[in-house]
C-alpha cells in the first residue's frame, strides 16, 4: 500500500510538502519573532563557538598540521556548511534526529499520515526561515578563506563543492538512521542516540585539521568515526589533494556504505516496531 | 542545625545515588566522549610543540595538564544545576514543597551528582596521567579556594541562566545552546587565554567567565599566581551573587514548570 501511494507522488506534490513546511516555519518565524530571532542567533552563535577555537588557534600559529590559516578557514567554512544544510533540511519535527522521534513512540503518529513515510522524513524537516543562519555563515566564510587565499573559483570547483557537501550531508544522515535503529527496540536506552552520534561525536570532531594528527588517528577518523569525512578530507580534496593517498571519491563511497547498511538496519527496526509497537507510553497516556 | 544538615547529606546521597539509576555502563559511554574529546586537543597541543610554535609562556607538560584537568573537572568549572533543566520537566516545582531552602537544594543535588563521576573518571584520570608524562598535581594549594570561588560563581551565573529561562518563556534549550557557546569561547576551558591571538585573551580574563575555568586552570598548572586571580573572582562573586538572588527572586512570579 505505501508502496504504491509513494509511486503516485509527483514531483510537484513533493516540492510542493517543501513549500507546505516552508510556509509552517515562517508562520512559526511570525508568531513569536523575538523569541524565534533570538534562538537563531543562539544557533549561529553557538556553531559559530564551536569552529572559533581552531580558527583562533591557526590564526595565532600560522595554519595547522601543514595546513595554511586560510585552509584551515576553508575547512570551518564547508563544516558549517554541512552543518547548516543538516540544519535547514532535517532539523524540523527530528527528522535528522530521527532516534528521538522513534524513542518517544512518535513513528506511529506517522504511519497514520496519508502519505508514504520516505516523503514525510525527506520533507518533514525543513525550515528555510530559521535554519538558514548557519549555511549562510558558512558559505561567507568559505568565500573568505578563497579570497584570502586567492583561490580562483571555477565551474568546476563549485560543482565539486557542492558534490562533496551533498555527500557528507549523506553521511551524516546515513549515520544518524543506521544508529537510530537500535531506538526501534530499546526506545529509551536510544532516544539521543542520534545526538550522540551526529552532534556529540563526527559533528564535534569534525572541527579538526586531521593534518595534525598521527596516520592512525586519520585513518580513524575516516573509517569507524568519519568526522573527517565531513570537513577535513573534501576541504584537502577540494585545495588541491585529496590525503591519505586515498581517491578522491572515498566519501562517496563510504557514504553507500553507511547508506546500505542504514537502509537495512532501519527496515528491520521499521518491522520490529509495527509488529510490537512503542512502550514509551502507558494507559493514562504518561510517557514512560 | 543538626536535622538541616542531615536533610543536605541525605539529599547529596539520593543525587550521587541517582546518578547510577542508568547503570555504571551508561556513565562510562558519557566518560569516553570526555577522552575522545581530549585526544584531538592533545595531538594539536602536540602537533605545535613538535614545530617549535611559541606556546606563550606554556611548556608542553603545562599544556597537556591544562587540558586534562580541565575535562576531569568540567562539571564543577561549569556548574549546571537543576535549575536551568527542571523548568522543562516539570521538577523544580518539587522544590517548593519540601522542606529545605530552594538553593539548597539545588547546590546539594548538584553536588551529589558530581560525586560518581568525580569517583569513576576524575580520581581514575589524575592516577593515571602521570604514567603518560601528564602530571595531575595542582602546583599549588591555593588551587583548592580558586576552585571554591569558581564554583560559587558558576552556581551565581547558573541562577542567572535559570531567570533568562524564565523570562524567555521556558526556552531552554535556547538558554542551552546559548550557555555551551559562551562557555566553550569565553571561559578559557578549552583553549588557554594565553594561546589567542590578537591579545583577546588580556580581555577575556577580566569577564565573569574567565574566573570561571581559566583562573583555576592557570592556578593549577602555575600559569597565573592566586594573587593575580582571586581578586576578579572574588568581585564577581560580590556582582553576580546579589545580582542572581535579586533575579530569582523576581523570577519566581513568572515561574511556569509543567511536563512528566
């Protein structure tokens, strides 16, 4: 059944959910603007704390680990803006976040809903209205770092900008999905477990030059926790060459890994939970 | 006296107790994000001694101590207390009908829940630091009152946090993310002042913030001598003190806590 409605959505009803939650979050931006301008610059200020110590840093070294200050700022700038495409299109109602809405037994509001649950997680999410800040940022501070560097831009250096930071914005969610499965069966124990995983851990270490660090802590970093895969490799790639020796499209392909293995994960968590449902709440409604 | 003290170590004891509600396993899933976090600043710190970079009067050893000790005491060099999370869920009304004071309250739970983690990663850390070169020895014992004014102050801008809580309507997770940006950038936790450029760290040293991690760091590793700290720390405990009881109390009125 959901397989067929999901073949009878045209791309004009798909495009047309966007401008559904884009009207929502403006709505939202309205109501309570003094409220909602002031999370935004909270929001801004925050990633903005959290790329500031390595730009301190590699401004009073002089660059980091054999990376110059301005590709240091390069790769803060494509940080920010793989945060800040996580922002804008998965921050609303979790869907990049998406072990909370599992962990709170919230999944079976969305099996009611009249259209196929891919939409709803590919649409459901985005907020251009307040959660464009970061994006924006980070497209200013790239644009910064090249001027500095004197980087001529090109054709070609913009579409390969833009792959990469597609596929790491796969890569994030690829990773939140594989890990928000575990919330399918243990609804409490991995409620944050997307948090954990996206904010807490690859978002945090992401922020590093990886140059500085000894080969084993690069390899880590690009294989069993691929921060690095979200800044420090598509920025050297981007500058010039790609590190480790490695081709210039390993992210993509460990992005299908990590996509494959979430697919397959998230269908058996998926089958689990319409079988046994959530046990967040109890009769009274009170969530557990 | 006597009963009211009782009261305070019983409720130190249900915290501590509390905190183990999840199982040790849990608390050592949150211990390991603190090393991991550690290990990249410990390879940058590194990484500059290696290439010969002036570290502005550090040494390495002094570096790598800083660092650590500021992850082994993260909780008490940036005091978060129940009141700026239980506005969210509901809690902090339990606080009035007990008997004992509000603050009271909130300063024992507080300190009955750094006790675990104190036992299980602090203590474990100091022990083993010094088998990687690392010393976790304060050098002098005047770290020990620079820690006391440091926490007194963190419980003061905790308050304050709690009433912007309250005026903003329950917005807490935007006082969260507010609070975690200006503590990772002004309080010195993560990068010393003495390592910023373009002298910023001259001026972040004066703000209320700098008493809370920088100064009990430097003290700690011999950066800064206690005379030089302790008279910032203690205006600012004289400011914010007065400023956070005046706030609350104010707050109180407006004061909406509902959830389960």
């Amino acid at each position: 059944m959901g397989d067929k409605v999901m073949y009878e959505i045209s791309l004009r009803r798909f495009l047309g959910l966007y401008a559904l939650y884009a009207r929502m979050d403006l709505d939202f931006l309205v109501r309570d603007a003094r409220l909602s301008l002031m999370a935004i610059a909270a929001d801004g200020l925050s990633n903005a704390a959290s790329v500031s110590g390595v730009f301190l840093l590699s401004q009073r070294f002089g660059g980091i680990g054999g990376m110059s200050r301005w590709d240091v700022l390069f790769m803060l700038g494509y940080v920010t803006c793989v945060t800040g495409l996580y922002q804008l299109f998965f921050s609303g109602n979790n869907t990049g976040h998406i072990s909370r809405r599992i962990g709170r037994g919230q999944v079976d509001h969305m099996l009611v809903q009249p259209l196929p649950l891919p939409v709803q997680l590919a649409t459901e999410g985005f907020i251009p209205f307040t959660g464009c800040q970061n994006l924006l940022f980070g497209i200013g501070i790239i644009v910064w770092a090249l001027r500095g560097a004197g980087h001529s831009v090109g054709a070609a250096f913009a579409a390969g900008t833009a792959g990469y930071l597609f596929v790491s914005l796969a890569i994030i969610i690829g990773l939140s999905y594989l890990f928000s499965s575990l919330a399918f069966k243990r609804q409490v124990a991995f409620e944050e477990i997307a948090s954990t995983v996206v904010d807490d851990l690859t978002g945090m270490l992401s922020n590093y030059p990886l140059s500085a660090m000894p080969p084993p802590v690069q390899w880590t970093l690009i294989t069993v926790v691929p921060a690095g895969l979200l800044g420090w490799f598509p920025a050297c790639a981007l500058l010039g060459q790609a590190p480790l020796g490695l081709s210039a499209l390993y992210p993509l392909a460990v992005a299908v890994v990590i996509w494959a293995l979430a697919a397959l994960a998230f269908k058996k968590g998926l089958k689990y939970y319409v079988k046994y449902g959530s046990n967040r709440y109890n009769a009274g409604g009170h969530r557990r | 006296m006597v009963v009211i003290m009782k009261g305070l170590i019983a409720t130190i004891r249900m915290s501590a107790a509390g905190k183990l509600n999840g199982g040790v396993p849990a608390l050592f899933a949150g211990y390991l994000l603190k090393i991991v976090y550690l290990l990249p600043m410990v390879f940058l710190w590194r990484s500059f001694a290696e290439n010969g970079a002036d570290l502005g009067g550090f040494t390495i050893g002094r570096l790598l101590t800083y660092t650590c000790v500021s992850a082994m005491l993260e909780a008490q060099l940036n005091v978060r207390s129940g009141a700026v999370s239980w506005h969210y869920d509901g809690q902090i009304i339990d606080l009035y009908r007990r008997p004992q004071t509000v603050f009271g309250q909130l300063a024992t739970t507080t300190v009955g829940g750094w006790l675990p983690e104190l036992l299980l990663f602090s203590l474990p850390m100091a022990l083993v630091l010094p088998l990687f070169g690392v010393s976790a020895l304060p050098e002098t014992v005047w770290f020990f009152p620079c820690l006391a004014l440091s926490v007194s102050l963190g419980f003061a801008v905790d308050f304050l946090f709690s009433c912007f809580i309250i005026r903003m309507q329950n917005a807490t997770w935007l006082a969260f993310t507010l609070r975690n940006a200006v503590m990772l950038l002004l309080s010195g936790a993560v990068i010393p002042f003495d390592l910023l450029p373009w002298g910023i760290g001259g001026i972040l040293k004066l703000l209320p913030f700098g008493s809370l991690a920088a100064a009990p760091l430097s003290v700690f590793v011999g950066m800064a001598a206690p005379v030089e700290v302790f008279p910032l720390q203690i205006l600012w405990n004289i400011v914010l003190w007065p400023l956070a009881a005046l706030a609350f109390q104010k707050s109180r009125e407006r004061m909406v806590s509902y959830g389960g």
